[in-house]
C-alpha cells in the first residue's frame, strides 16, 4: 500500500475505530502524512494558523485511534499511549505474530513474504 491509500484508510474508513490492530506501517505512514500536511498548510498560510488548526482538530481522534489500535498490534492495552517515552519505543516494536486478543494479525502471511522478498533484493 502506498502513503495516500493507507492515510486515506485510517482517515476516512477508520476515523473512530479503537478496535483492532494497526501494524507499524500503517501507524508511521499516517503520521509522516501528517507532518507533511501540516508543513504545507504553515507554509501556505504562515501569518494565520487557523488551517493548521482546523487540520489538527480533524485528525485528533483518527491520530489517537490508529496509536491506540498500533498498542493492540503488541497487545498492550490502550493507556500505554499515555505513557511518555516508552509509547515512542512500542510504536517502533514489531507487532504480535497471528491473532492476540485485539483481533487478527492486520499483515497478512502473503503481504509479510511480499515485503520481505523486497528486503533481500
């Protein structure tokens, strides 16, 4: 999946969802989007602020929905993004093999191979 696919998949299809599981790829793409999103909006405007507001409003709760479901995905309850520092490092953990608690693993045995045959080339 490419940047724009999987931030427009937390976004739009899973604004609110604080269930399930969100994999590294999925958490990391959403928030570079975000960054760059919100580097072009105090670019285009750097007098006013009032777009970047209205942007970081909007993608309040997706942004803490997808850390929430990324605790999931290393089968930590949802607080643990409240925990300064040590969030940073589970974010950055590789998520549980197979099905934990939350729910399905959300990288399939298919997409896994896919992405590591494109490690070895």
């Amino acid at each position: 999946m490419n940047m724009l696919k999987i931030y427009k998949s937390v976004f739009f299809e899973n604004y609110a969802n604080f269930k399930g599981r969100s994999r590294r790829k999925e958490f990391w793409m959403f928030f570079l989007v975000n960054w760059a999103i919100s580097f072009l909006l105090s670019l285009i405007s750097p007098e006013s602020d009032l777009f970047l507001t209205i942007y970081w409003i909007a993608i309040f709760i997706p942004s803490i929905a997808v850390a929430i479901r990324r605790m999931h995905d290393i089968n930590k309850k949802w607080w643990y993004v409240l925990v300064p520092f040590y969030n940073v490092y589970l974010w950055t953990v590789i998520g549980d093999e197979g099905e934990n608690k939350y729910g399905p693993d959300p990288i399939s045995e298919l997409e896994y191979l896919t992405e590591l045959g494109k490690d070895l080339n």
